[in-house]
C-alpha cells in the first residue's frame, strides 16, 4: 500500500489505515505488535511531517514475515534528533516498549510513550526489529523500518484436477473471449456444491473453491490456447495474458504490473464477485488456484501464489504474485503451492 501525504492533518487518516491494514493480514494474537507498529510509523512520518512540513510518501510492501514501512522525504531531508547525537541509524531493535518502560503489556507502554515528545529514532529503534536512514541520491530521507506485526500464514490445497460435463464447453466462449458470467458462474456453485459434499469439514470452503479453481482453470487455459493458437508451454507474457483475460470475461479488472521468468504479479480493482466476496472471502482461492493451476502446467518446477491484497478482507484491491516455481524463503509461509503434471502428490 502507498500514501502520499501532503501534510500534518492526514497523518491522523494515514494510522488508521495503517492499523486497519495490519490487522486484516496480521497473525491472530497481534494486538499489542500492530499497537508498536502504529506507534513506529507514526513516529517515522510524524519526524517527516515535522521537519520538512510535507509532503511525505509514505510505502508498505509485506511479502515476507514482517511487513517493511519506507517514509520518503521529498524535500531537502529532515533531522530525527537521534541522528545528531551520534547514535547508530541502523541499530536492531531492542524488544518490546515495555521492556523500556518497565510494562508487561505493550499497550499500556505505547499509551505512556504516546504522551511524551521527541521520542525520535529511539523509540523506533526499541520497538522495531531493523529501522534504517539513508539519504537520498537527489535530495532528502528515506527511513526503511521493519515493523513487529507477524502475517498470518496460509493453508495450500492443491487438489488433482477432475473433469466434469458441468463445466463450460470451448463452444461457450465468447466471441470476444473468454467464458461469461454465467458459464463461471455454473461451475462455480455446482463443483463447490460437489466439494463440499465430499470434504464434510469446517475448512471445506477453502478445500471446495480450491477444487473448483483448478478444474475450471483448466478449461479456461484450453480456451486461451484455442483463441490464441498457442502449443507448447506458455510464456510467463503468455501466462499474464491468459490471467487477464479470462478475468475480465467474468467482469474482474486484472492488469498485469510485471511478468518475467521468475514470477508475474497482478493488480485488481474489482472483484467479479462483487461486495458479496467480503462475506466469503474463502473464494479468493479461486484466484489462487486458477492463477497457480496455469502456472504449473507451464512450468518444471509448479507455481506458488502469493495473494498480497485482497477486496475480499478489505483492502482497497487486490495484488497477486504468482511464482514460478518455489516461492522466495521469506513468502513460502504464506503462498499458496501447486505441483506440475504427474507430481506423485498434492498439498
């Protein structure tokens, strides 16, 4: 996620965003961690705000454990106050803000820490595992903190594919592409239903849309090579193309922001869904298991996805990396993974 903050009065908007975002993806438990981690970026844009007047750019990427915070002067650089004291800018955290204060609890000490002033780098430093400042190749700061909010991890399904009569048949495609709503649509509800039926669990949601996901997305790709005339594996262009594509067939509105030989990452600004996926937010995996269903068939070594963002528990659109092949480290814990063809077994 990205702000632009033209100055002090949005700081306010931009915590509560924060908060908001960290935890809808945080791991349960994560109280007392998102209320340092607000605490941490309030005082990383606040010293910004202050000491230039604005405007700041302010940057969250979280595709490893922890999510990093970049604050962007764009100005002729600001003074933390630590900094002229000669302390260490990149200094590791020192635990959490009640060890500082002598409080068991991490709210009761971000409470106290809130009512004093000119906490600066210090108090980033005790309460975030890495915090660092650079300056800029042109003019002004940068702080790149690690904020102490762990993401929650996922469960990967990676069901066999099954062929069904139920659904869509190549002569179903649109002439302008693509299968329409109401073919997805049909498949949807009557392999989940089947699904469902057969899995009988609390997680057989999950395991239903996973299911339908990887049946239909293979249909779908069927589809895309015919209208395309393509044999032979698909390029990762090929791959982003096809994701696009049969996205906007049922009214979704992808784009494709990178695609290369190590991964493809997509964008979203509306869910084919519609509000009801906020209700159901288990048929993001249907994004996840079409998207890294296509993948692994074109790949040697299968696919993980990585949903980033998501409509469906509230961010403002959707962000989706799809890897080929093992996911990086730091992501695997939260990826979704799908093994090639012939793969003697499924997650």
């Amino acid at each position: 996620m990205d702000w632009f903050l033209g100055g002090a009065d949005q700081v306010g908007d931009f915590r509560r965003e924060l908060v908001r975002h960290l935890t809808r993806h945080a791991a349960p438990g994560s109280d007392d961690a998102i209320a340092d981690a607000r605490l941490v970026a309030s005082e990383a844009v606040g010293n910004a705000v202050r000491h230039t007047g604005g405007p700041v750019w302010v940057s969250l990427t979280w595709t490893s454990e922890l999510p990093v915070l970049q604050v962007f002067d764009i100005g002729p650089g600001f003074d933390l106050g630590s900094l002229e004291r000669g302390e260490d800018a990149t200094a590791p955290g020192r635990g959490h803000a009640g060890d500082v204060l002598g409080e068991s609890n991490g709210l009761v000490a971000n409470a106290q820490l809130e009512a004093e002033s000119g906490r600066g780098l210090l108090i980033m430093q005790v309460l975030a595992p890495d915090v660092e400042v650079s300056l800029r190749k042109h003019a002004g700061m940068v702080v790149t903190v690690r904020l102490p909010v762990p993401r929650r991890r996922t469960v990967s399904l990676d069901p066999p594919r099954r062929h069904s009569g139920v659904l869509p048949t190549l002569g179903e495609a649109r002439l302008e592409g693509g299968f329409g709503k109401e073919s997805f649509l049909r498949a949807l509800v009557v392999q989940m239903s089947r699904a469902v039926e057969e899995q009988h669990g609390p997680d057989a949601a999950e395991v239903a849309v996973a299911q339908v996901g990887t049946d239909v997305g293979g249909q779908m790709e069927a589809e895309f090579r015919l209208a395309e005339e393509i044999t032979g594996r698909l390029s990762p262009e090929d791959m982003g193309r096809c994701y696009v594509r049969l996205k906007q067939a049922i009214d979704g509105d992808f784009r494709v922001v990178e695609a290369n030989a190590e991964r493809i990452v997509l964008e979203n600004t509306r869910c084919p869904f519609g509000e009801v996926v906020r209700r159901a937010p288990a048929l993001c995996r249907m994004t996840s298991s079409v998207f890294g269903g296509i993948a692994a068939r074109n790949t040697e070594f299968g696919a993980s996805v990585l949903l980033e963002e998501r409509i469906a528990v509230g961010d403002p659109g959707c962000r989706v990396v799809v890897y080929l092949g093992p996911a990086p480290a730091e992501a695997e814990p939260f990826a979704h993974h799908y093994l090639p063809p012939g793969s003697s077994s499924h997650e």
